[in-house]
C-alpha cells in the first residue's frame, strides 16, 4: 500500500492503525513505524536500516513485540519490488502525439 508517507504493509494484520513504512537507499532497506496510536513515533524515531534491526533483533528479549514480524525484510522486498515494476509501466513522455 501506499500514502503520503510512502510505502507501507500492516506489521500486524489485525490491527490497521499501525503501518510499517519501507525504503530502500544506500544498498539497504529502511524501516520506520508509525502509529495512529502514538503520533510521536513518526517524530521520535526515524528510518533505521534492516541492518540495525536484525542485530537489536537478536538481543532483544521481550515478548510484547516481536521484531521479526514487524520488520518483515522479504515483504519489504516484495512491496518495492512490486512498486518499482509498477511505476516503470507509465510512460514519462506521451506515446502519441494529439491532433
């Protein structure tokens, strides 16, 4: 899916008022959350690459949210890939010229 913030998936289909926003740059993809929940969030915490998120993945130690599910790199990947098939499907230039 796609808003004003870019792409993103529902890290946890149930519920759709957070979206797991995804980028890709600098040979990496990038993650940020948001919540509709915690506005902050978008403010506080801004694009950290996948990277950073496997390595604090392995540490953490909690049970209320689990960092594999969130940050879904395989869904990642297929989300910008499908969007970069996509926008490559719209021609920049007219293909006909009107009369």
């Amino acid at each position: 899916m796609k808003d004003k913030n870019g792409l993103y998936y529902y890290p946890f289909p149930q519920n759709k008022r957070v979206h797991m926003y995804v980028r890709e740059g600098d040979g990496t993809i990038w993650f940020r959350l948001w919540n509709a929940d915690d506005p902050e969030l978008w403010e506080k915490h801004g694009w950290v690459p996948y990277g950073a998120i496997k390595q604090a993945a392995g540490m953490y130690e909690g049970k209320n949210f689990p960092p594999n599910q969130a940050y879904d790199i395989e869904l990642a990947k297929m989300l910008l890939e499908e969007n970069t098939s996509d926008s490559e499907d719209i021609p920049t230039k007219p293909t006909c010229r009107p009369r």
